[in-house]
C-alpha cells in the first residue's frame, strides 16, 4: 500500500503488501520483498535488495553512495536480510569494488542512529544497540551483540556469538563466542550468557571456556596456542571455528586481560 505524498520511482520492484509511509522516497533500481513496512521519511536509494518482512523506521538512509573517496560510482548493492528491524536514523551504505556489496542478514535488529558502512558483511540474528558504528570493510558473525556506541575499526572482523560492551572501540579482530570489554579492548570472558540462551549445552560452554583459557591465560603467543588447542582439544565445529578465525586474523586478535 502505497501513500500518495510518498515518492516510488516507477523502476522500482516492490512486492504488493508493502506498506510505504506518507513521505517517503524510494530510488530507480530497488527492491523490497513482501510484508515490509517503510516508515515516513525513510529514504531507500538505488542498489537496495530489501528482503521480506523488513522493518524500516523513519529517518533511515539505506543504500546511499559510500563515504569514501574511492568509489567510482560502481553499480553495487546493499542487501538486507529477511525479517530486520532497522530503527530511525540508521544508515548503512551501499558497496564499493572491494565487495560489490554491503550486506546484512535475517531477523538483525539494527538500533538508533547505527551506521553499516560500505562493504560491511553482517551475519543473522545480530543486535547493534543504538549509536553503533561500523567502518569500512567490517565482518561480523552471526548472533553477535554490540551495546551501546560500540566502534569498529575498518577491516575488523568479530566472530559468532560475541559480545561487544557498550563504549568500546575495536581495533583488533573479536573472536567468537566471547565477551570483549575495557579500554583497550581485551577478552574478559566468554559470552556464557548469551550462548546459554541459544541453546549451548553446559559442556559445550565448558569446552569453550578451556579453549580461551589455553588462548589468553597461559602466556602462550597466538601461534603457540593455536598448535596446543589442536593437539590437545578435541575435535568440534567449535574448536575448529575457534582456530580458523585465529589464523585467518588479518588485523590480530584483541589481547587478554592478563596480556600487555
């Protein structure tokens, strides 16, 4: 249902039972799947991929050109997953050529005035609480939670199921399943929490919690700790998930309270 005082270009692909508030305007070359709701003043420009049952409040930009210097006006896209709720004033730009893409996934929940800059990659069931800020370039893993004004530097990643506490600044890579606090940002557990809640078992969380102390509390470097919890954890997705995202750490993983 479209408002008459709402702007849809006419090149627009929107799904029949979308709903578009009185004032806003909706670019050439977007999409917006079924059961979406887009709220007054809500600006979509060209490139957006909006999925269905998304929630878009009012006074969000989705899919502006990216702030960087670099882009050439390449013909990319901003992808937003299934089941979002975007709340006002979020913005999130669209890709540059490093990724073609920014991109964020099902039933995220996306709070005031968040920024998702270009080529950001966020996974499913994610929770950005308000004043969230993400540079260029950054991957985020399914199920992480960021509070209040957390800021990401460009090419960070934070793995599944972390916990970013509210005022942070991340610098460095935050590994999975783990809470990350203090200035600088260190590990300061893991997120036993959050992941009791999405159905970990006591012993999962246990294995977990044995993994990070060889990690951070046994003075071994990255390297040396990564070839001990092979050797002598045993086997699982988490383990291994654990692993990969250390080796694969462009920026370095975060340091443990205990290190310096």
């Amino acid at each position: 249902m479209n408002q008459p005082l709402a702007y849809v270009h006419p090149g627009a692909k929107i799904a029949k039972n979308v709903v578009i508030e009185p004032f806003a305007t909706i670019h050439n070359d977007v999409v917006i799947g079924e059961g979406s709701w887009i709220g007054s003043h809500v600006t979509i420009m060209e490139g957006a991929r909006i999925g269905k049952n998304v929630n878009i409040f009012p006074g969000a930009v989705i899919s502006a050109i990216p702030q960087d210097k670099k882009f050439n006006d390449e013909e990319t896209v901003t992808i937003i997953g299934d089941g979002t709720t975007i709340r006002e004033c979020v913005t999130i730009n669209r890709g540059t050529s490093d990724r073609m893409k920014t991109q964020l996934g099902d039933n995220c929940w996306i709070m005031a005035y968040s920024h998702i800059a270009h080529d950001c990659i966020v996974g499913n069931n994610c929770i950005f609480s308000n004043n969230t800020t993400l540079a260029g370039h950054v991957t985020v893993g399914d199920f992480v939670v960021c509070a209040g004004m957390v800021a990401i530097h460009q090419f960070c990643s934070v793995g599944n199921h972390a916990f970013v506490t509210g005022g942070s600044l991340v610098r460095k890579d935050v590994p999975p399943f783990v809470k990350a606090a203090r200035e600088p940002l260190a590990y300061v557990g893991i997120n036993s929490i959050g992941l009791r809640r999405r159905g970990f078992s006591k012993e999962k969380i246990s294995e977990v919690q044995n993994i990070y102390r060889i990690l951070y509390q046994k003075n071994y470097n990255n390297t040396q700790a990564a070839e001990i919890i092979e050797a002598e954890m045993e086997a699982s997705s988490e383990r291994d998930e654990i692993l990969q995202f250390i080796r694969n750490s462009q920026r370095g993983i975060m340091k443990g309270y205990f290190q310096k």
